[in-house]
C-alpha cells in the first residue's frame, strides 16, 4: 500500500518539475547575450590631422608629437626637410571612459589650445548602436606679436589709426563623427565641422563649414593604412581654402602609435585648416609629417 501512494505522488509531482524545467528552458532560449562594446575601431585619437571618435581611456595621459616638414620641392630639399616645418605638443587625459580633454602648443601662429572629446554613443555587438557618434571641441588662442593682430580702424577719421582686440586672437572648431568599424581590418568615420576664425584677411569668411572622411585598413596586428580628406565647404573670395587629402603608414601597440604620412595641410589645429589651407593636391603641394603617440595608465 505504501508502494502504492509513493507512485501516485511521484505521478502528480513530476508533471508539475518537468513543467517548471521546461519554462526555463524557455526563458533560457529566449534571453538575449549582452551587449559588447566594439574596441579599437581606430588605434589612435588622432589619425594623420583629423581626429578619430577614440576618446583617451579612464586615467590616462596621452603625449602626442605632430610634426610637418615643408612642402617638397624636390630632391634639393630632401623631401621637404630643409624646408619650413611645423610642429604641435599636446598633452591628453582621459577623465572618464567617455570624456577626455587635453591642451597643446603649435608653432605656427604660436597657437595655445584647449581641446575636449566626448563620445556620445558606441558601436557595439548583438544589438545597440550600429556605429560610434563622437563630439570633438577645440579652442584656440594664438600668442603672435600684438602687430599681427593690428588693423586698420575704418571708424576714426584717421585712416592710419590702428587697433587691438584682445579677442582677435581666438579660433575655435566643432566637429560631430560617426563612425563604423565594418571589420577586424577595416574602419570608416564621417564627419561634419564648423571652423571659426576671429580675425582673417579682407575677401576670407570668418566661419567655414566642412566635412572630413578617415579610413583606416588594418593588414597586420600592428600595421594599418591610413586615409583623410577633409573638404570645406565654404570657400574665401580671396586666397582660397583648398581641401586637405593625406595617406600614410600607422604602426600601433597597447602603449604608444606612430605615424608617417603625406598631407597637403600644413597646419595641425583643425580650423587652421579648413580655413587657411592653400596647398593644392592636384599640383602635387604635398609634405612629408609623422605623428607619435604615447601612453601612460595611472
């Protein structure tokens, strides 16, 4: 009898164990993985002159060397070396996993900046966002001599009379990039900018818009190609902004990434280049620049 009553209650139980294994196993099937952020869609913050929607990772500091050679004229200046070059020293830290800002010092116009990235949104795996939006701001404040910021002062009578504003010294530029990293080798970013200058020439706009395009193939673990192009949009009446094109060779480790390129921008500060860019790629107005990145954790 006793047999009996334990066959009736394993006979009633075991529908309702193999009931609750089936709706987890339900649940299990139906559960989505986690979303994974897509890493390194391009090695480095800056690739050649644009910037990349890479931000500098949490409690780090970034020292970048941008340099630029002359525009080569030939073998008689050994590829543009002896000719005028240009240089820019930064310093980046990332304060969180989404916001980094740096400082920097230029050569030419002797430009002071300060600059700030933030990324909005990132490309990531089994669903999310399909690509990396990223905003980039830069303020700039060019430390020349008080003469080169004198101009002549139409509203005095004394046409000779020149003046002096301090804010005449400012540039600024704003950028917003998507971008996608299609593969393990290839990366494309998008970008559209807005360049300000305060103080230009006569026939020159003060505001330029533009778009930028960077392109990276990776064929190696450490190896990639690099493309830029950036194409404003707004053009001067007089010394006309012409577009920027440059391709080059980055090799990147975990630490530090170095870059060798040629470019026909031959300023570094972004709206120094969408503004005042003269070099023309179709006549082949081009120069030899490196870049040289690297890292440190704290």
């Amino acid at each position: 009898m006793l047999k009996q009553k334990l066959f009736l209650l394993m006979l009633l139980v075991s529908p309702a164990v193999f009931a609750q294994d089936a709706r987890t196993g339900d649940d299990a099937i139906g559960t989505k993985p986690a979303r994974k952020e897509v890493k390194s869609t391009f090695e480095s913050a800056v690739v050649i002159n644009n910037q990349t929607i890479e931000t500098t990772h949490k409690k780090t500091l970034e020292l970048m060397i941008q340099h630029r050679f002359g525009v080569i004229e030939g073998f008689d200046d050994l590829g543009g070396i002896w000719g005028s070059s240009n240089i820019r020293l930064g310093l980046t830290y990332g304060i969180t996993k989404r916001l980094s800002v740096g400082v920097g010092a230029t050569k030419n116009n002797k430009v002071y900046d300060l600059e700030w990235k933030y990324a909005i949104l990132k490309q990531s795996q089994n669903g999310g966002s399909p690509v990396s939006v990223t905003y980039f701001g830069n303020l700039g404040r060019s430390a020349a001599s008080k003469s080169y910021f004198q101009v002549k002062d139409d509203s005095r009578l004394d046409k000779d009379t020149t003046k002096y504003e301090a804010y005449d010294r400012f540039s600024y530029f704003n950028e917003i990039m998507i971008a996608r990293k299609i593969n393990d080798k290839i990366s494309l970013q998008l970008g559209g900018t807005y360049s300000h200058v305060n103080l230009v020439d006569s026939g020159m706009k003060h505001d330029v818009i533009g778009v930028s395009f960077v392109g990276r193939y990776k064929f190696s673990a450490q190896s990639s190609v690099v493309l830029e192009f950036d194409y404003p949009l707004v053009t001067h009446d007089v010394n006309k902004n012409m577009p920027n094109l440059g391709i080059g060779l980055e090799v990147a480790t975990s630490g530090h990434a170095f870059q060798i390129f040629l470019c026909t921008a031959d300023g570094i500060n972004n709206q120094y280049i969408m503004v005042y860019n003269q070099n023309d790629f179709s006549k082949r107005q081009i120069m030899l620049g490196f870049n040289v990145t690297r890292l440190w954790g704290f």
